[in-house]
C-alpha cells in the first residue's frame, strides 16, 4: 500500500507551499544518500520523500492527488525511476541549486496526461461493459505532421546551444559554486528551432480537436478507481510523444442493491404475518431469477445468502455472495379488525400491551422521548 505523501513529509494536508518546501528540505539533509552512506532504509525513504515532495509541490498535481490518491497523478504506473529518470544527481540539482550535469535529453516534450469519468451502472460492474469517452486534446498536425514547420521548410539547428538543448550556467548556492545545466531559452530544450511557423498550428506541431476513445471496463470494478490508457493523452509540441488517458470510473447507485464489497444486498420488507407464517419471493438478481423461501417465524435482520451470486472478483477469480436481508415492517396505524385480531394474537401469547382506553397515554409522562 503506497504511503499518505503528507506523512511522508511530515506536514498536514492543509500545509502551505512554504510550509512544504521547508519540511522537504529538512527531510532531504537528513535523508539524503551521500549523509547516510550504505543505509539502504534511509535511501529508500529519501525517495519516497523525494516523490512526495515533487507532487505536493505543484498545485495542479497536488489537487489531483488530493482528489484522486497517488495513481491520479500525471504519468502514473510503470514503475521504475520515481524521479521520471533524473535520479539522485537531479534532485539533488533541484533541491541544493547545482552539482552534476542535468541528463534530459534534447527534443520534444512528451504531451499532457488526460483524465476523464466513464459512468457506468451495477451491470455492468456485473458484466464488465465498453464505455465511449470524449476528451478535448492535442492531435499531430495534418500539414506538418508534427514538426512545426511551414510547408516546404523544416526545423534548423539551434544556434544557441548547437542541437544540445541545453546550456551550461554557473550559480552560486549554499554549497558554493556550482555548475548546473538547464534547458536552452532560445529552443526550450528541443535541440532546434522552427524559422518559418506552419500556419495551420502555428509551429505548435499539434492542433486541438475533439476525440472518442473505447474503454473496455472489466467486471468487478468499483467506483473511484481509475483505468489508464497508455499513448492516448495530448500529443506533444513539435512531434513529442502522447501523454496517458486516466478514466476514473462512477458507478451509479442501484435502485434495489446495495454493493458491499464484492457483495451485493437487497433489502427485503416483510410484514408481522408475512415473518411469522413465511413466504415465497421470486427474486430478480442481475444475473437472473432466484427463488427465495422464507421459513415461518424469520426475524428482523436475518439474511439469506446465494454464495457466488454478487460481483465478479476483479483481481482474480470467482464471485462475491448475494445477501437479503430481512426487516419486519410494523404498521403505523391499524383499522379496527385488525386491531381486534392483533390483540387476540397478544392475549394469546400473554403479551402485555397498551389499553383500549384511548386516553391512558395522555396521563402519562414518559422519561424517554
């Protein structure tokens, strides 16, 4: 289970940014690998520290992890280097201002992660369903296929830093001087720079448009978790790779079951003698008909189970079980032949109850209200 990244940097959820930054920065010297040398615990937790530090620091990723937990945020899943493969030497960069050469590599950007909601009933949950979803992207140029450039023309060399993407700078930190790469301002990194704009996307390399995309919903899936598809995010500018496309999952609330789990309930109303003689019910359950006896004398809140009857496992398989559950209604109001035979039913068994006399409860005053 992946660890509350405000426990991580020992800070509450309403924190400030400055309140964050400075606790990260407490938690990185004492952490850091170069201050605890062979400690794979404290390497470890410096990473973990590291990662929280980069998603609470946004406020974009920030209020999606708030909302969403970690795999909300953008370009999650995948594993490997949590730093999005800057390691050590980059954070260390990051946080102190210097030391080491930046490893990003020049090019285009890869493009932004896109998050949608596919709502779906309990049958599907059931079933397992595909679902249509629209979002607003980025998609390749037409005219320029993604290089930005106007036709006949093409990015040239950056003159700025030679193709490289990046420039070495000299800046002065709490470590001294140092030396740190950074991305090139002339062509943002991307190595070249486009002379003559296309001007259907105006040297962006990519347009916006309006796409649908199928997802396959397994069953068993519950409300609040999310399905990633890889590649079907925005494009990125100038020929960049796509981002991801995060479908967060809204099951609707059923009219009749209730989902516990893997289970699912239904609530049976039962009046006094339909409890106490027993009844028959055909049941219809989401998957078909089921037959349910119910024995002579069935109290209030007992259930009834069908094993293997509710919602399909989602991590593996089998099913969970149908519950119905019991509650005796009593009514609110009698007529008189039904008052008249209840109060036979009660001198028979030697229940004590209230008087005929309609004003006894007026005379008294009860403790309890």
């Amino acid at each position: 289970m992946s660890e509350d990244f405000y426990e991580l940097l020992q800070v509450s959820r309403s924190a400030t940014a400055d309140e964050i930054k400075k606790s990260y920065r407490r938690r990185a010297r004492e952490l850091h690998p170069d201050a605890n040398p062979g400690d794979a615990e404290a390497e470890d937790m410096f990473k973990k520290v590291s990662r929280a530090y980069e998603a609470l620091s946004d406020p974009e990723s920030r209020e999606r992890y708030d909302r969403f937990g970690e795999q909300g945020l953008n370009g999650g899943g995948g594993g490997g280097d949590p730093f999005g493969g800057g390691g050590f030497g980059d954070i260390f960069e990051a946080f102190f201002g210097g030391g080491g050469g930046s490893r990003q590599q020049a090019g285009p950007p890869r493009g932004q992660d896109l998050e949608v909601t596919a709502r779906i009933d309990l049958a599907a949950v059931m079933f397992g369903t595909e679902v249509t979803v629209e979002v607003n992207t980025a998609i390749t140029c037409t005219d320029c296929t993604g290089s930005g450039a106007g036709m006949g023309t093409e990015p040239v060399t950056c003159t700025e830093c030679g193709g490289v993407g990046q420039v070495r700078r000299v800046r002065q930190s709490m470590l001294g001087q140092m030396v740190t790469t950074g991305p090139c301002g002339r062509c943002g990194g991307m190595g070249k720079v486009v002379v003559t704009p296309c001007s259907k996307c105006s040297g962006e390399g990519r347009t916006s448009s309006r796409e649908s995309y199928t997802v396959d919903v397994p069953a068993g899936i519950s409300s609040g978790q999310t399905l990633r598809l890889s590649g079907r995010g925005a494009v990125g500018p100038r020929g960049g790779g796509p981002g991801d496309l995060y479908v967060h999952v809204a099951v609707a609330q059923h009219p009749e079951f209730i989902r516990d789990d893997d289970d699912l309930v239904w609530l049976l109303p039962l009046s006094i003698s339909q409890a106490s003689l027993g009844m028959h019910r055909v049941l219809e359950a989401l998957d078909g008909e089921l037959d349910l006896v119910v024995p002579a004398g069935t109290q209030h809140g007992h259930e009834f189970v069908a094993k293997g009857r509710g919602i399909p496992h989602l991590s593996g398989r089998g099913r969970g079980n149908l519950r119905v559950r019991v509650s005796v209604v009593v009514p609110k109001k009698l007529n008189d032949e039904e008052e008249t035979i209840m109060r036979r039913l009660a001198e028979i068994s030697g229940d004590e109850v209230a008087s005929t006399d309609k004003k006894f409860f007026s005379r008294i005053k009860s403790a309890f209200s």
